[in-house]
C-alpha cells in the first residue's frame, strides 16, 4: 500500500517539475517557485514515506522470526519435554518391573527353602539356592547399571581420562563373570596385544567391556565362542566382541542404542534384561569421544566393535 503511494508520488513529482520548468522558461519565477515547492515539499514526503516503509518491512521481519525462534524454541522444548517422559518412564519401568522381580524371586525361594528345608532333598535344594544366586546376581548388575545411568542423566558421573591397557580391563571382566561362562560352557579367545591403550576414563571403559561381555554370553548358546580382539590403527584402538550367539534382526539393530526405542530380548536361556546396559555403553563412548558399531546375523551371532582414543 506504501509503495504504491511512493509510485503514484513520482508520478506527480515528475509533474511539479515540469510545469516549474516551463514557467522559468516562460519567465514567470512566482509561479515557477511555488511549483518547486510543492516539488521540495513531495521529496520530503516519498523520502519519509520510504522510510516508513522501510521500518514497516524490518518490523514485519523481526516479528516472522521472532515467531520462527518462538517456534523452534516450542519444538525444542517438546522434544526434551518427551525424552524426559521417555526416561522417566522408562526409569519406573525398570524400578517396578525389573528391579521387582529379581527381589521378589529371592524373597520367595528364599521363604521356600526356610519353610520346607527338612523336607525336600538336596538336588533341590542345590536348585533353589541356585536360583537365588542368579537372582542375586541379576540385581547387582541391574543396580550397577542404574546408578551409573541416573548419574549419566543428572550430570554427577566424573570423567577422569587416563592411560589405560584394554587387555587388562577385559581380563578383569572376564574372570567377574567366569560363573556365566563357566555355566554354558563358553570358551572365551583374548586377541589384545599389551600396547591397546586408550586415552579414557577407566571406571567409564570398565563397565563398558562388562555389559558388552555380559550382552555376549547372555546371547551365546552353551558350548559356542566369544572372541574379545584389539587393535591399534592411527590414532585410534579397536576392541571388538564376536560371538557365534543368536544374533540380531537388521530392523532391530538401530533400536539397541536408543532409550525410546528400546529393544530386549531373552537370551539363550530365557535370560532377561532391560536394554539398559547398550545405552549407558553408547552414553559413556559418547563421553570419551568413542563410537560403537554393530555387526549381525540372526543365526550367525553378532560383532560389537568398540573406538576410542589411543593413548599416545
């Protein structure tokens, strides 16, 4: 509408010139002066009208993307608000369902072998204490992983890197969960060469090798193989855990790192478990300026290979 007034006042001002021209040429300044004030007048009024027009189009720039930032800004806050119901969900599903049943399990075998103890025989007995080991040991891996992931989510974890030797780290974990591998027979093969060191946090990299450990002998058959190998290449070291176990649908693969979309299931002998402990070991690579990959093939078991920083 502005700029159509500023048009149409061109027009008349290109007039008030002309007839200003024509009366000097005619000699007649009174005439010719009045017209040219009406020219000088018009130039104030286009100048300052395109002026306004200028400010009306900053301010309708500013308010678009001042709407455009309120936007993202909402789009912003939505998605956090969700990843925090997400986690908040997932947090009571694993203190209700998860954490409940490993308790529960322990406090009724338990009452069990108090009230009948006399009078079943001792195969029986060796069984239901047996179920409360593993019930046992089930909660204290959960209860690992749920404190260092709470951590993780309210920004307490310390992050302290050092020069740490992968070998020794793997063997540590190795023998904490050689009942598991004792149980189905697995036999573990350790390729690590003494110079796989990495620049990270050892407390961080420790529960990293023991869930990936763990997730290996979970999804191995009885009698199958785990193979732990390391590498140095450039400036970075490769720890990878192959195993000859059940295996991975393709579709399912994108969904083991991710809290939304959480993907469990048993292992070879009805093991359960959260899919909490691939989200802290991406979480705690993420921390250490690591990567994770996967490999897999239902039937064919799974290749987990880990990067992080070599010490240098």
């Amino acid at each position: 509408m502005i700029a159509n007034a500023i048009h149409s006042n061109n027009h008349l001002m290109n007039f008030y010139g002309q007839i200003a021209e024509s009366y000097e040429k005619k000699n007649m300044p009174v005439q010719a002066l009045e017209y040219y004030k009406k020219l000088f007048t018009l130039k104030d009024k286009i100048f300052s009208d395109k002026s306004q027009n200028k400010i009306f189009e900053m301010e309708i720039r500013y308010e678009i993307e001042k709407k455009a930032k309120e936007s993202e800004l909402y789009k912003l806050k939505s998605e956090e608000l969700t990843l925090i119901n997400t986690t908040k969900d997932k947090f009571f599903r694993i203190i209700h369902h998860d954490l409940l049943n490993p308790f529960t399990a322990i406090y009724s075998t338990a009452g069990f072998l108090s009230q009948y103890y006399d009078k079943i025989d001792e195969d029986k007995r060796k069984h239901y204490i047996e179920m409360i080991l593993n019930s046992s040991e089930r909660l204290i891996k959960l209860m690992d992983n749920l404190f260092a992931w709470v951590k993780t989510q309210t920004g307490e974890i310390d992050y302290n890197p050092e020069n740490i030797g992968l070998r020794e780290i793997v063997s540590h974990n190795v023998e904490l969960l050689s009942g598991n591998i004792c149980a189905k027979e697995i036999i573990v093969e350790l390729k690590i060469p003494k110079t796989c060191s990495a620049h990270a946090d050892k407390n961080m990299v420790d529960l990293i090798v023991r869930n990936l450990l763990a997730n290996s002998i979970k999804f191995t058959f009885d009698k199958g193989k785990i193979s732990i190998t390391g590498k140095n290449l450039g400036k970075t070291v490769y720890l990878s855990f192959k195993d000859t176990g059940m295996g991975i649908e393709k579709h399912n693969l994108k969904r083991l790192f991710k809290l939304s979309e959480t993907f469990t299931s048993p292992g070879t002998k009805d093991e359960k478990g959260t899919g909490l402990g691939l989200i802290l070991v991406k979480e705690f690579l993420d921390k250490n300026n690591g990567k994770i990959s996967v490999e897999s093939k239902p039937g064919k078991g799974s290749k987990f290979t880990i990067e992080l920083p070599k010490y240098i």
